[in-house]
C-alpha cells in the first residue's frame, strides 16, 4: 500500500468526534441516518426515511429535542477545552452547533473515552450554570468517533469543523 493512502503510524494522528443533542436526528427521517442494527458499517447503507419509524422514534422520546443557545454552546465548547487541558489532549478544532458538537482532538487513548467525557462535562457545566435542569436529557445516546491517520485526513478535519458548518458559531 502506498504513503498515498496510509501512515504507518502507531496510533492515528487525531479523532474527528461528533455528538448530537437529544432529539434532534431521530432515526427515520429525511436526512437518514445510522444503528446497531446493520446501518453502521462501514460502507454499508444509512437507514433509510421511513415515516412510521420516525413518528415512534418521537413518540417514545423521553424529552423534546434539545437545542443549545449562544450561552449554551459557549458553555459546552468551555466544558471541551476544559477535558482537553485537565488530561493533556492536543484540540485542534471544536465547533458546538444547536444541535450537535465537532472536535478534532489528539490522545493515546480509545476515541469513546473522549466522547463521553466531553459529554459528561459539557453536562455537568450546562447544569451547574443553570442552563438546563437535571431532569432533561441533553444528549443523544452515543456518537460519532473518526479515526484520522493521515496529516491530509487531519487537515481536512479541521477544515470541516472550522469552516463547513455554515453561519458562524464559537469555533476554536
């Protein structure tokens, strides 16, 4: 295999890690989506817009959908950067959306480790700043962790999470 395609690195130079607030990507809809249940291979198909799916998604919700204000998304882009300084991970890049959060972030360590502790402070932090109350759910189950190996992938991360998210946000 050529350099062209793959480093030969140990581990992988970074993770591009997404996570979506509860209730905004419910399974069924227009935008498909990914499960469990053979819709997230690599490769395969997204499962596809199915009405009656996504009205019994809703229906079981424990919550409506959550969406983070201006002060909210400050909050949860402070929470990130406050995980990354505390355990030594080098953020290249966050951008916290209404409905969902991307980091591209370096660590020696599983990608899932980041995901949930970037949810578990974004938590703790929206709740202690009295933005959302204890009883409702602010995250979807779950999320998104890319493996980035090569400086291109990485570069394109960024790019992605700086600049592709349209209207302007907090970006780091």
């Amino acid at each position: 295999m050529s350099n062209e395609l793959w480093d030969d690195n140990e581990f992988p130079l970074a993770f591009l890690i997404t996570f979506r607030t509860y209730g905004t990507w419910l399974h069924g809809d227009e935008r498909e989506s990914v499960d469990t249940h053979g819709y997230n291979i690599f490769g395969a198909p997204r499962r596809p817009q199915n009405s009656e799916l996504n009205r019994r998604m809703k229906s079981n919700s424990i919550n409506d959908a959550f969406l983070l204000s201006q002060k909210c998304r400050s909050v949860v882009t402070d929470a990130v950067k406050s995980v990354c300084d505390y355990r030594g991970y080098l953020l290249y890049a966050a951008n916290v959306r209404s409905n969902h959060a991307h980091t591209v972030v370096h660590a020696r360590e599983r990608p899932e480790r980041l995901l949930n502790a970037f949810k578990a402070n974004a938590t703790r932090e929206l709740r202690a700043a009295g933005l959302v109350s204890q009883e409702h759910r602010i995250w979807s189950r779950g999320g998104s962790t890319r493996y980035l190996w090569k400086r291109s992938d990485l570069d394109s991360a960024v790019d992605y999470v700086l600049y592709c998210q349209g209207d302007d946000f907090l970006t780091f």
